[in-house]
C-alpha cells in the first residue's frame, strides 16, 4: 500500500519501528520512505502514541538521544567537508 494513502496512524507505527530498528533520525525515515520530514516527525508525535504507547517511549528517547548529538554530527559534517576542500585544493 502506498505510504501516503494510509492513515496517520498506521504510517506513525510503520514510521516508529522502521527508525528504532535502523536507530535512525527523523531524516532517515524521511528519505527511506519518500515523505517529507516533517510529515514524519508530526506522525511521530502526534499519533504514534495512541497507536502504540510503547513504540512510541522508544521512539522519543530516540529522538531525544539525536538531537541531543545534532551539534557533534553537523561538526563532524563540516569537517569532512573542509578535509576534502583542502585535499582538492593541495591537488
């Protein structure tokens, strides 16, 4: 069924398991299933708790585990990137 035409619900679950078993981010999600992150992100918060409570504490402490390690990631993105400006550079 297309991801897009089930309920909000049903996606907020399929969502849920899909970022706890790859320990993803809501981007990831995102990009995996072809939807926008902030569809995720508001299925996520908004209905996945009436769904599946349980699914739902797992997927928030994930969330709060990525955000609070954004900062490292956006550092370390930035990084490579001058790391390979450099070596095209010296190149």
């Amino acid at each position: 069924m297309n991801i897009k035409k089930m309920s909000h619900g049903k996606r907020a679950v399929r969502f849920g398991k899909y970022m706890v078993k790859h320990s993803g981010t809501v981007r990831s999600v995102a990009d995996h299933y072809g939807i926008g992150k902030s569809t995720v992100h508001k299925d996520l918060t908004r209905y996945l708790m009436e769904e599946d409570s349980a699914l739902y504490k797992k997927v928030v402490k994930l969330m709060k585990k990525n955000n609070s390690e954004k900062h490292i990631r956006g550092g370390n993105a930035t990084k490579k990137k001058f790391a390979k400006l450099r070596k095209l550079a010296s190149a």
